[in-house]
C-alpha cells in the first residue's frame, strides 16, 4: 500500500471546509429529529439534555477556532455566559438540565454563526497550522458526540435516523485465531501521522509475544451460548469487581435482548426485533466481556496486541500500517463505519478489510474492548484541550477500532477510545484471543 499523502495527514482549505460542514449537517440532522420535549429529555447519568450538549457543540468551536489564541489567551465569545453554561470542565453533569441554556432557535443560530465565523476565518487567513489543529480538534469532537447522539437516541428508545442500510454479500466466517508472531514495534503515534490527541503520544517501543487472536469478533449467537448457559447467574465466571456490578445491576442478559418464546430478541431503537446471530454482539460492558472470556476459556486481548493486529505485517514490525488493510482510507469496502449500514453486520463481511495477519472487522461495526485500564503513555504531555486525556487516566478500560456509527475520518490504528468498565449503553463488543 502506498503511504499516506500530506494532503490526507494536513487537509487542505477544502477538505477542512467540507470536513467541518459534514460533522455540523450530521448535528443538525440529528436536531431535526428532536420533539419539543426531547431537547430536554429525562436526567439520566449515562446522557446529556440534547439542548445543552447541542449549545456545548458550538461553545467547543467557538472557544478553540475564534477565542483560543496562539498565545494561549482567550478572546470574548459572541454569546453572553458562554463558559458558564457550556463549558464541560466546569458544569457538573446533574446541573446541565437546570441552567438558563438559550433556547432550541437560539441554539441553533448560535451553531450556525460559530461555523461561519470558522468558515470566514480560513477563507480570510487560509489554513495555519494553528487554526488546522483546533479546526480539526472541533471536527472529531463534534463527530464523537454525534455518535453519542446514536446511542443516546438507543437508550432513551427514540427512533432510529433513518439511513439507507446497504446489503453486503455473505461471506463464510474465517475460522478461528489469526497466528501472530508478536515481537517489538512502536505503540502509539508519531510525530508525522498528522493531527492526534495527547494519549496517542507517543510511538514508544514495546515487546509482544507470540499470541492467537479470533479472525472475527464475538458474534449474538456467540454470546447467546454464554446466557443460555446461565453464565450471568454463575458467580465462578465473573471477577469480584464484575459480579459486583452484576448484582448491583441486576443483569441477567445484555442490557437489550428480550426472551419471546425460544427466540432471542433485542430492542433497536423504539422497536423490538429478533435478534441476528451473526452480527456483532453490541451493548456489552468491560466486565460482560470479561465474564464471557472466562466462560470460553479465553481472553481479551491487550491494547498492544490489538494495535500490533492491526499495524503490522507478517516478517515486518517497523513499517506500522495507517489501517488494518493498508495506508488508503477507508471506503465503503473495507469497513462498516458510518454511512455504509445502519446497525452492525455480519462478523465474517468485509474481507476487503482484512489486517495482513487476516484478522477482520478491526475497523468497524463495534467498539472492540481491550484487556488494559486507559492510562498515559511514557513522556506524556497534555495538549491544550487538557480536559480530554488526563482526568480519565486509570478508571477507564481502552476500547479500538471504531463502529457502525463512527465517521470514518476519525479513525487510525493508534485511536485510544475509552469508557469505564460498567457502560454498556455504548457501542461497544469485543473479540478474544486464545488464554495461552
């Protein structure tokens, strides 16, 4: 594969405007879904009220496109007691439904505004490599949230955005684990891969031994063997921490698969649906995971190993791959990531995909749970946005690779998700590897 081009590592003035023009069409599509009454919604933990994250959105754009300056001093914003209400660092999470937020037309006007402002600003300055940092840094922002946006829509049963879900041709499974010979290569980012967050940084040298991984990720029915087989109920399968949060929790299935009959099922959005065997076990939590490993005699497999799966290629460690079939971005071949289908797929699609050690679905359709707790890299340094890496260090797990509602721009082999060990509200599964 050839090596990625500067134009696709440092987006010129075009690709920038279109990159920021898509992330706000995918907000304001989601926006005009909203009821009245859903702009607000019920408080719940695992959510934010759509009109302040919508607001927090602009805020975030505004605060890093117009008011940061090279010198690290702040300008004004165009919106009166902007930092007070929208600031993340700041408005503690139970607040965010009871502060004087503008309302939804005023809400919008202040998205639209903001994106002009930005719009204007490359036009008038061009692309420095300051406003291309922070325009970047508030394109992935606002496409994280607008997948956050996906699953908030799953959790309070609000019907689903309706996409065209395109037909993939069935392939049969790759059977069992990949054969990876493991040995040293850089872990991480390095100073030429173009924008990355601080937790990325950086590429640092680790050993991984020889270890066997499944070509495929963990499967519906997969896991259906694991609860049919009473595994919620079997304390033996679970660590102390997992069995505790079982119990607290009450769960005895995933969070959204329904008995009818014999037949599993599963609510998608507002309806209830039979659940497909072959598709992505979704919704599952760090310490389900782990519990199914337990039960199959198997493991999860670590950030390092995940990373060399997907970087590298057999007899050849150094040269680390942008993605898991290559350096070309992705297109609708190679993975099921946002605008190829609607909700997960079959395990065994996209062959086109494959890592040079074929192992398939490294990008795409879920979230993929790792072994390790989320923590800095040596020589870790904060970037300015300091609020994203540093205060998540140790009390969350490291999730890769992406899913059906992420945009395929975001991602890299070196992206670090991370969420904590109990959310299963997320889009997230997981594939093993053999415990030897």
């Amino acid at each position: 594969m050839p090596h990625m081009s500067m134009e696709q590592l440092h987006p010129d003035e075009v690709t920038l405007r279109e990159m920021l023009q898509a992330a706000r069409a995918r907000t304001l599509a989601f926006a005009s879904r909203l009821r009245p009454d859903q702009w607000l919604g019920p408080y719940l933990s695992i959510v934010n009220p759509p009109l302040w994250e919508i607001g927090h959105l602009a805020w975030f754009q505004e605060h890093w496109c117009l008011r940061y300056r090279p010198d690290r001093s702040l300008g004004p914003s165009m919106l009166q007691n902007a930092d007070a209400c929208y600031n993340s660092a700041i408005v503690p999470h139970a607040q965010r439904w009871h502060l004087p937020l503008i309302n939804v037309e005023q809400t919008l006007t202040y998205l639209r505004d903001v994106l002009n402002a930005v719009l204007s600003r490359i036009e008038r300055e061009g692309i420095t490599e300051h406003l291309r940092y922070f325009a970047l840094l508030a394109v992935f922002h606002e496409e994280m949230h607008n997948e956050a946006f996906h699953y908030t829509c799953q959790t309070l049963r609000y019907p689903s955005e309706k996409r065209h879900k395109k037909q993939t041709v069935k392939y049969d499974p790759p059977a069992g684990d990949a054969n990876i010979a493991g040995g040293r290569f850089l872990l991480g980012a390095g100073a030429n891969d173009g924008f990355v967050f601080d937790n990325e940084k950086w590429a640092h040298e680790v050993t991984v031994q020889p270890y066997r991984m499944a070509r495929t990720a963990v499967s519906n029915a997969e896991f259906a063997g694991f609860v049919d087989d009473e595994g919620y109920m079997r304390r033996e399968q679970w660590s102390e921490a997992g069995w505790h949060w079982r119990t607290k929790a009450g769960a005895t299935t995933p969070v959204y698969w329904v008995k009818q009959g014999t037949q599993w099922h599963v609510r998608c959005f507002d309806k209830i649906v039979p659940l497909a065997p072959n598709a992505a076990v979704l919704h599952v939590n760090w310490y389900e995971a782990e519990a199914y490993c337990n039960w199959a005699k198997r493991r999860l497999p670590t950030e390092a190993e995940w990373e060399f799966s997907a970087a590298t290629a057999p007899g050849d460690a150094t040269r680390k791959r942008r993605y898991p079939w290559g350096d070309t971005p992705p297109t609708e071949a190679h993975a099921n990531l946002y605008g190829v289908a609607s909700d997960t797929v079959d395990v065994s699609a996209f062959p086109v995909g494959d890592s040079a050690w074929g192992v398939r679905q490294l990008f795409g359709n879920v979230w993929e749970w790792t072994a390790d707790w989320f923590n800095a890299y040596p020589g870790f340094v904060r970037d300015p946005y300091k609020e994203y890496s540093e205060p998540w260090f140790g009390n969350h797990k490291i999730l890769r690779g992406g899913c059906y509602a992420t945009r395929a721009s975001l991602l890299r082999n070196t992206w670090r998700n991370f969420y904590t060990p109990d959310r299963r509200d997320v889009l997230a599964g997981f594939r093993t590897c053999a415990r030897d």
